[in-house]
C-alpha cells in the first residue's frame, strides 16, 4: 500500500472494507449515465451533469474494487483522490482531472446565473472518456464481468 493511501487512510478519508460483487457493478451505473450524457437535444448544463455523476461513478467503482471505500464529507473530492492515489497510469491521471473539474459541477447544479459552454463540457468528456477506457481494462482484469464500454464511447 503506497504512501497517500496510508494518509487517507490515517485521516479516516478511506477505509479498508472488500467490495461486494454488487458494488463492483457501479460500473454498470457508470456506463449508462454516460450513455445518457450524450443524448441529443441535452443543453451543457445537463450534459456536463451527467458526465460527471458517470466519472464520478466509475471512479468509486474503482475504488470499491481496489477494497477501499470512502469515508466522511467531501466524498467526492475523496474518492477522485483516492483513485488518483491508486497509481493506476492514465486512470489515475484522469482523475486528478477530473478533481479539479469537479468545482464546476456547483456552478452547472446550483447557480442560477452559470451557463456552461460546450469547451467545458468537452473538457470533462474527455477526462471521463480517459478515466473510463482504462478504469475498464483494469476492472476486466479483477473483475472480468463488468459491463464493457459501448464503441461509440470509448
């Protein structure tokens, strides 16, 4: 176990707990909320929403497979930087991205006045499209029967 999962795990942000198979299949969740991030007539607000609740998912499947499971407040923030303390290569990497996209998502949820443009919906589809092709070659490794990623979102 590497240095910064010991911290969260000393700072109570993780705990050690084996997934459920159940839990694993998040994964599932994952996959199909972003399939419904790229269906037509969605305005940016909406797909950005949904785009970031499947990164967010896929990440804490990640998690869960790796045997761990986020504790506490600013669970998102944790559980992307969990998977990012995973050393997990380009999954990793993306979801660092994907922490510091992560503060746009008030802004798309709560704040009448913010309208987001279709560069930042870009931005965090292709941080989620990272994180999941290769979320989903290390999940088919540990758990080979996770749903794959339909072609045309890989």
């Amino acid at each position: 176990m590497n240095a910064r999962i010991q911290i969260m795990l000393h700072s109570r942000q993780l705990e050690v707990s084996p997934a459920a198979e159940g839990e694993v299949a998040l994964w599932r969740k994952a996959v199909q909320s972003l399939t419904s991030s790229v269906v037509p007539g969605l305005d940016p607000d909406a797909r950005f929403t949904l785009t970031y609740q499947a990164g967010l998912q896929a990440a804490m499947a990640l998690v869960r497979a790796a045997g761990f499971r986020v504790r506490g407040e600013a669970h998102h923030h944790h559980t992307f930087a969990a998977v990012a303390a995973l050393e997990l290569g380009e999954s990793s990497d993306a979801a660092r991205d994907l922490n510091v996209i992560r503060r746009k998502r008030h802004g798309a949820i709560y704040d009448w006045e913010t309208h987001l443009d279709e560069e930042q919906v870009d931005e965090l589809r292709a941080a989620a499209r990272r994180l999941f092709t290769h979320a989903q070659t290390w999940l088919r490794t540990t758990h080979p029967g996770i749903q794959p990623l339909p072609p045309n979102l890989s």
